[in-house]
C-alpha cells in the first residue's frame, strides 16, 4: 500500500467529506435540477472517472492520481488508501473470487493491470494495448475467471479465461477468442448469459455469441446489427425486459428490443432537452440513466419501451460515470471535479 503525500493530505483535509441530504434544487448551480435527492457524496483527490466495490469498500478510478481506496459508513465515506503508481487511470472493476482488481490505465498504453488484493496490491499481470476501449470481467471461481475486451480501429474483441497455475505461480490463460473489427469501433460491451451487446459507434448496436469452448478457443459469432441514429458510446441490458438500451450522443438514447439476437430491433429514440452528447447509460428496473459530457445525469422512465419519457435530471460540470448499487438502487455519479456524488430518485 502507498503512503500519502503532504498534497494529497492537504487536499483530503480540505475537501472532507461531502455527506448530507436535501433535495438539490436549492443549489445555485443546479436549479434546473428535478427528481433526484443527493444523500452524500466525497471529494477524490484526482479526477473521479468511475468506481466499483467489493461490499462497503468503494475503489475509485482517480484519473491521474490512479485509484484511491474508500469505506462506506452512515456518515459518508472514510478514505483508506490510494495506489498512485498508474497514473490515469479510467476504470476499474473487481472479482471477489479471485480477489483481483482490474485497472485500465490509460497511462500503460490502454493496458489492463491486474493487481492482487490479497498480496497487497500487488502486480498480477497485464494485457490489451493503446486502441483498449472496454472491459468485462466475469469471477469464474476463485482460481479462474473470464475477460472481454474490445477496442477502436482493428482492435475487435477478445475473449481470454484466466486460471491460476499454483505449479508457477502465475496466471496463466488456457482458453481464448477474437473476433476481427473490420474496421468497426468497439466502445462498449456488456454480456448477459452466451450474449454479448457491443456498442459501436456509428455502426449501432451489434450482438455477438461466445459458443462453447473448443480446442482450447472460445468461439465469438456475429449475430444481428441494429443501425441507429447518431453514434453508440456506450451499452445497458436489462435481460428481464429483453432490451438493450444505448446512449447516442447527440441522438439521446436508443432503446433496443433483443428479444431475437439475430434481428435486434428499434423500438425508440429519446433526446431529453438539454442532451449534447451522452456518453454512459446504466439501467435500473424501468429506469435509465443517461449521462451527458455537458449537462450530466438524465433520469428516463421506460415502463414504455416505444414511448421513453424525462422524470429526473441532475447538473454536475464534468460527469463520468454512473453506477447503479442493486441492493438499495442508490446511484454514485462520479464528477472528475467534483469526487463521488451519492444521488437516490424522490418518490
């Protein structure tokens, strides 16, 4: 574990923690904000751009300042900790089993670093390169575990299983699968069961299937392509509703239906006032949400799949990512200027 510097204490004494409640529409700076009641929130001491947890420990991807460490509690959060030895960081994702946190590190070239929490952070090891774009992680077992990842230009996507090989020590990968770009942007993918949804700019949402592994390779199919208008950055599924839901930047947010992965099919385009170029969706139940680079979070019921409609917006300056927690449905927007901001929907 890294120790803190004389600035970044500085800045953690000065900012505090940002927990409270109250409807923010008596702040100034966002007025025109409806439907959402922020309940706490903390300053990071980089530039907040994304976040997952393991429990009430939140791991946060600080941009420049790599990932800093929180723990949850009533009052807001605690900081614990900050890795400052991969600077830029922009994701990060965690798998309990294996007890291994993923980093993407824009600084590495793109490339995901592995680290081992259960030997203190710790290198594991580290793959992709400078075209890396996304990433999906699934925590097999507590000695294997499955990774997607895709990229821009002719980058495509992979598929690679991962064990532990005690004999070594090491990592060691024993099953993998590509599937060529031609040409296409990969900027998103999210698996629900043998599917994958990948969001691919201009070209629309494309569906893929991983088939079962053969010979030591992981099968990837191209299934059905559903053009859209303006260009997706990024994809949500609820598999529940068999829709797939996609932000389009200034096309707002497409609304999918996959029923037949073959023939994914329009079922509507939304632009709330005020969309410019959203970026990241996240869905909750009937619920999703839209972030936009320059107006923030949007909240839109779909309980209508043909007819989506605005029930929430949320202004921050500089908004990256929004995540859902399932337990209790609470959202954390993370702001690279303003940390982590803990938001729940007014009933």
């Amino acid at each position: 574990m890294t120790s803190l510097s004389t600035h970044a204490i500085i800045i953690l004494c000065a900012a505090g923690l940002l927990a409270g409640c109250g409807d923010d529409t008596a702040n100034p700076t966002v007025l025109d904000s409806f439907g959402f009641r922020r309940i706490g929130g903390f300053t990071t001491l980089g530039s907040a751009r994304g976040l997952c947890f393991d429990e009430d420990t939140v791991f946060v991807a600080d941009n420049e300042l790599g990932v800093s460490i929180w723990k949850l509690n009533a009052n807001g959060a605690t900081f614990l900790d900050t890795l400052d030895y991969m600077n830029s960081v922009a994701q990060v994702a965690y798998a309990a089993q294996c007890r291994l946190l993923f980093v993407l590190s824009k600084t590495w070239h793109n490339e995901v670093i592995a680290l081992d929490r259960s030997a203190d952070y710790q290198y594991a090891y580290c793959f992709g390169n400078k075209l890396l774009e996304d990433f999906y992680i699934e925590d097999v077992s507590p000695d294997a575990f499955l990774i997607i990842y895709c990229g821009v230009e002719l980058y495509g996507i992979y598929a690679v299983r991962y064990f532990r090989n005690v004999d070594l020590d090491i990592w060691d990968c024993d099953m993998w699968g590509h599937f060529d770009s031609r040409l296409r942007s990969y900027h998103a993918i999210e698996r629900i069961g043998s599917y994958l949804f990948v969001a691919q700019g201009e070209w629309g949402l494309q569906v893929f299937r991983l088939d079962r592994a053969e010979m030591y390779t992981i099968p990837i199919t191209e299934l059905g392509l559903c053009d859209l208008y303006g260009s997706a950055l990024d994809v949500a599924v609820d598999s529940s509703a068999r829709c797939a839901y996609l932000a389009c930047q200034f096309a707002g947010l497409a609304v999918v239906n996959i029923s037949d992965p073959d023939y994914p099919r329009l079922l509507a385009q939304f632009v709330p006032d005020g969309v410019r170029d959203a970026f990241k969706v996240a869905v909750d139940g009937n619920t999703v949400y839209m972030l936009d680079r320059e107006n923030g979070l949007f909240a839109i019921d779909v309980t209508v799949r043909t007819a989506p409609r605005l029930i929430g917006v949320y202004h921050s300056p500089k908004p990256s990512s929004i995540t859902v927690r399932a337990s209790d449905h609470t959202l954390f927007l993370t702001d690279e200027y303003q940390g982590v901001i803990v938001l729940q929907m007014q009933s």
